[in-house]
C-alpha cells in the first residue's frame, strides 16, 4: 500500500507541482485548498505526512490546533509548513504548535528528499523536475497550468502595472508575492530572483529599477506553456469543409500589420494559399494611411510596434468610424484587454497556428 501525504495549499501550480513531484515518488498524495477541507481528509483517512500552506484560507496556527485536537491517529501527524516568508518570521509563530519543520518556497527536491527520509517514509527514487514531468498527460495539472499562467498571472500583472501608476507599491508588492514561486517550479530559477529583488523594493515603498523587461520575460515564459500545456485547438470555423473555406476567403482583401518582417512574409504566404489578397503594414501610422486611401476586408494587427503601436491604431481607427474587423496578435497576453477596450473584435497569442489564424479570420467575415 502506498504511503499518503497530505497537501494544504491554495496556489494550484505550487499544488500541483508538489503532487506531480510526490507521486513521482511513488506517494499517494492528496490536496485541499481550505482548511475545512484538509481537516475534513484527516477526520476521513490516515496520513503519514502533511505540508500545509502558511497562508491558507485559515491562518497555520488555528489549523494545526485543530489538528492536534483530533480523536484520531492524525492528530500527531508530522506537519510542515510551506511559505515564501522567512523561517525565522514564521517557525517563532508555531514552535508552540508542534511543528515538525519548514519549507521555504520556492522548494526544491532535495528538501522533500531529507523530509521523506527523516520520517522513514520509502526513499524516493531518483527524479528530476522537467517542465514535461511536471504536466505530462494528466488533465487536472494541465488545467491548473493553463489556468494560473493563462488567467491568474496575466490578471496580476496588469493589476501590478494599475498599483505602481497610483504609487501602491504595497498592493504591487502583495501581487509580485503572489506570482514569484510558481517560475522556480517550472524551471525559472532567473525570474523568481528578479520577482524578488522587485519585491524587496516594493517592500521598501520604492520601485527603483526598470522592471519592464521582467514583464516581458514573464509573458515570453507564459505564451511558451500555454503552447506548451495547451496545444491549439481548432475552433469551429476551421472545421468547416476546404471547398468552403476557400469560397469565403477567396479575394478577401486582409492588411498585416507589423513590423516584424519574418512574420509579416510568413502570414502572408500562408494567406495568400487561400486566395486572399494580402497587403502589409509596418506600424500602425503606416496602416492607418493605408487604410484611409483604400477599404479592407479584415485587418491583422500586431500590438508592440514603433512610431505607432497596435492599441494606438486599433483606437484611432475607431474614433474615425472605421468599423473594419481588426483581430490584435501578441505574444504579450495580458495585452489583450487594452486591445478589446480599443475596438480589436478578436485576439490571438504568438506564436499562432496556422489553422487557427485562418479559423479565426473566417469567423469575422460575413
């Protein structure tokens, strides 16, 4: 019978990175992201090991008190406390409390490693933490991925961007805490470091140093699993029969916009094999000219560029009236809502799949 550990925690990367590494090691692990919930296993079922999240939706202590107060042989379990806060700020907080030990996060293997072999627990087998590993075929971690680095990280990084306008470094530093583990985990050692160095700053109410290129670091990372944990799917319009498709994008007139060049002759030949007709734009002035001296069809617009960008155009065009389908690509997610707020009808992250970007623009021509 396979040995079981407890897992309280929130985050659902550090959560599931946690599983993926103990199941590895053969343990049977399970998870809960309240407090109720992980004293609920307890009641239920024997545990020989708990990692318990400092900061659950109940504070640690009140936690493992009611823990100790159990009738039954989980009372004693072994508990360890996870936090990216200092040990010597959180372990004088629960000596009282019969704590077992500390995990700082962002973890590493080796530290499960001694706490599995102090408890006599089975010695793990030999295992290093691959991004593959990590996600392999199972939906649930895939999901969690998805949705932390899809959703959760691009939401925290625009509010960031909103806090450090008003000067709010406290709810700025609050929110690069929030993101700041889950890039060790997955194998960016480089970015957690430079997560905290900005949140040391923060925490001193300052933001010193230029951290643009970190918000383009995190994105270049978070469009590289989101292709990497979500393979493009097609959508319903690229389902659609070959013959058909052809007739509806035939002599389509489509302006691309960007100034990456590589791009620009890669979309366009692409495009053109389904009969569109493709003219190209380096920056947004550029496209604006071109528009205003003949009409398009359908307008492919890159969102970072000079002399213009994406959200500048996208918003000059519809204050003229222009009511032309305009679908934003990035490779900057958390871009996508400025798009949307200035008229794009569609939007869609580099790196592109060619089926996709054809589905997508046959979905805005009538």
């Amino acid at each position: 019978m396979r040995q079981k550990i407890l897992v309280g925690e929130d985050n659902l990367v550090t959560q599931q990175v946690l599983k993926a590494v103990l199941e590895n090691f053969s343990y049977e692990v399970t998870t809960a992201t309240t407090g109720e919930a992980l004293i609920q296993y307890l009641n239920n079922d024997t545990y020989q090991l708990l990692l318990l999240d400092y900061h659950l939706d109940q504070n640690a202590d009140e936690v493992i008190q009611s823990i100790r107060s159990l009738a039954n042989a989980n009372h004693s379990i072994p508990v360890y406390v996870l936090s990216a806060t200092s040990e010597e700020k959180i372990m004088p907080r629960l000596r009282s409390q019969d704590v077992s030990g500390f995990i700082k996060k962002p973890f590493d293997e080796r530290q499960l490693q001694a706490i599995l072999s102090r408890h006599d627990l089975r010695k793990p087998k030999e295992n290093k933490i691959f991004l593959e590993s990590i996600i392999g075929q199972n939906e649930e971690r895939i999901k969690a991925i998805k949705q932390y680095f899809g959703e959760e990280v691009p939401a925290a990084l625009i509010k960031i961007k909103q806090a450090l306008k008003q000067e709010d470094f406290q709810t700025a530093r609050a929110l690069v805490h929030k993101v700041r583990p889950a890039y060790t985990y997955i194998g960016r050692d480089d970015i957690q470091v430079k997560l905290g160095d900005w949140e040391t700053d923060l925490l001193q109410g300052t933001n010193q140093k230029n951290y643009d290129q970190i918000f383009q670091e995190i994105n270049d990372q978070t469009a590289l699993l989101l292709n990497t944990v979500a393979p493009k799917t097609t959508t319903a319009f690229t389902k659609i029969t070959s013959s058909a498709k052809n007739k509806k994008l035939l002599g389509i007139r489509v302006l691309i916009v960007d100034d990456n060049k590589v791009l620009q002759a890669a979309f366009s030949a692409y495009l053109k094999t389904y009969g569109m007709i493709i003219f190209t734009a380096d920056n947004g002035a550029d496209a604006i000219a071109q528009i205003e001296g003949q009409s398009m069809d359908i307008i492919l617009m890159d969102l970072h560029m000079p002399v213009m960008n994406g959200v500048e155009a996208i918003t000059n065009l519809r204050q003229k009236g222009n009511a032309t389908p305009i679908v934003a690509i990035s490779n900057v997610i958390f871009l996508r809502p400025d798009a949307e707020a200035a008229g794009a009808n569609d939007f869609l992250l580099k790196p592109i799949d060619g089926q996709e970007l054809v589905g997508t623009l046959a979905a805005h021509i009538d």
